[in-house]
C-alpha cells in the first residue's frame, strides 16, 4: 500500500558529548486542508539525553517528543489518525564529521487503532534497525499499549514500559499543553518592516529590541494542546551493531493514498 508523506522536520543529535544538551526543529503549522486533518499535522520534535533533564536518571537513555494536532483546544478531546503512521527516522553516525546521507537507518514507527469507550487508543510500536523489524502491541507486563485520554494528569498518565529486542523503552502518547512559545503578532511586524512593508515596531522606533522579552511577550500557543508521542529509547539500541554515537533525525507521517 502506497502512503503520501506529509511533512517532515530535521534534526541532529550528537549522543555521546556532554556539552550537547539537546536540540529541537518546527514547523508547528501548516494547516488543515480537505485531505490532511490537524492530527496528522506536525508541530514540534524535540530529542535530547535523559540525563540532562533528570539527573537521576541511568545514562545512555534518550527522549524523542514527536508533536502533532496544533491548536488543540483545552478540555477537548483529539485522538491521533487511525490510518496514518508517526514516525521518527534517524540516521547512524559515527561521528559529527561523518557525511550527511540522508537515510533512515532506523525508524521508530507509531500506529494507532481506534478510540474504545475510555477515549483510549490502543498502539503497535514498531523499529525497523538496518534491515531488521521488531513491532510489539504489549506491554512489558502483557497488556495493551494505551494512550493516555484527557483528564488524566501526572501520575495517572499512562507510561508503557515495552521490550523490543530485548531492550527496555518507555512509550507515552496523549494530549499535552503546547510547549511552542510564539509572539505572533510580534512576528508579523518584525516581518513586515524588514522587507519595507511596514513601520518600525519598537518603542521608539530605531532604538531597542525588535522582540519583546519573554516575560512580556504574549504567547500564542498558550492553553493549546498538542497530541503528544513521547518514547525513551536506549542509544544501544538505536546504534544497533554499528556502534552509532551520533544520530540525525527527522519526523514523518505519512497516509494511504
């Protein structure tokens, strides 16, 4: 079955330097057409070590947040698409100097069946590793992969411990409040004066910042949600036999046609 790609978002990162602490790619929006609903439009991806971020947390772990559906409103519901497949690609590397190739040594796969009577969706999580498959629909303990639905914070968030070749990863997907921070009309009016469009937006004009700071500039995203797929992954894993260190990576979805 042939499938239309949609979007995707670059990025690299660089697993085993300490002074790398994450990076991060967006289109955030590019809108709803009659054929491409907002749960299969991509916002933001982020990946970086857990370790920076927890520092208890066991070395060699890194995190993948694939974002999706913006502008999802508070307090609502959204499900991810039912035929469509999220996807985070990664190329292996061995180093920050070897050549850019563009290829998807591995591919860390999400699908996701229909929403049951608790607004909960059920997940195959796949990784395709240098030409071998490993897919699972269980957890470690033997049930479902679920998504979490609405209305259920830290704790009751439900975090999937699965195995995939005999290695530990950790999967959430469920509705989470937009992390994007975005001064919009800020945006437009920088935009305009560069290209002569239109006036100088700062106060006064010729003198000071073009953006406001973040603690006065409004925020465009915020009390929207996103559709979130969090995975923890084990570089081991992700570097196969090639002994990887560094990874490029990219988010896709991608639909029938």
């Amino acid at each position: 079955m042939k499938r239309r790609l949609l979007m995707a978002v670059p990025v690299a990162l660089l697993a085993g330097v300490a002074s790398i602490v994450g990076v991060y790619g967006s289109d955030h929006d590019d809108g709803e057409t009659s054929t491409k609903g907002r749960n299969v439009n991509l916002t933001d991806l982020y990946v970086f070590r857990e370790t920076d971020q927890n520092a208890g947390a066991p070395a060699g772990g890194l995190v993948f947040v694939m974002n999706s559906n913006p502008r999802s409103v508070a307090r609502q519901q959204y499900h991810f698409a039912t035929n469509a497949r999220y996807e985070f690609n990664l190329t292996q590397r061995t180093g920050p100097n070897d050549p850019v190739t563009g290829l998807a040594d591995v591919i860390l796969r999400f699908e996701f069946g229909a929403p049951n009577a608790m607004n909960q969706q059920a997940v195959t999580v796949t990784a395709l590793r240098n030409g071998a498959t490993f897919s699972t629909a269980t957890t470690t303990g033997g049930g479902p992969i679920l998504t979490t639905p609405l209305g259920q914070p830290d704790p009751a968030e439900v975090n999937n411990a699965i195995t995939l070749d005999g290695q530990s990863l950790l999967v959430f997907a469920g509705l989470r409040e937009d992390p994007f921070f975005f001064d919009v009309d800020r945006f437009f009016r920088v935009r305009a004066f560069a290209l002569g469009l239109g006036p100088d937006p700062r106060t006064p004009p010729g003198s000071g910042p073009f953006f406001k700071s973040a603690a006065t500039a409004p925020d465009f995203t915020a009390g929207y949600n996103v559709n979130s797929i969090v995975v923890r992954v084990p570089t081991a894993f992700l570097a196969g036999a090639t002994g990887a260190t560094t990874f490029d990576v990219w988010t896709t979805v991608s639909l029938p046609q």
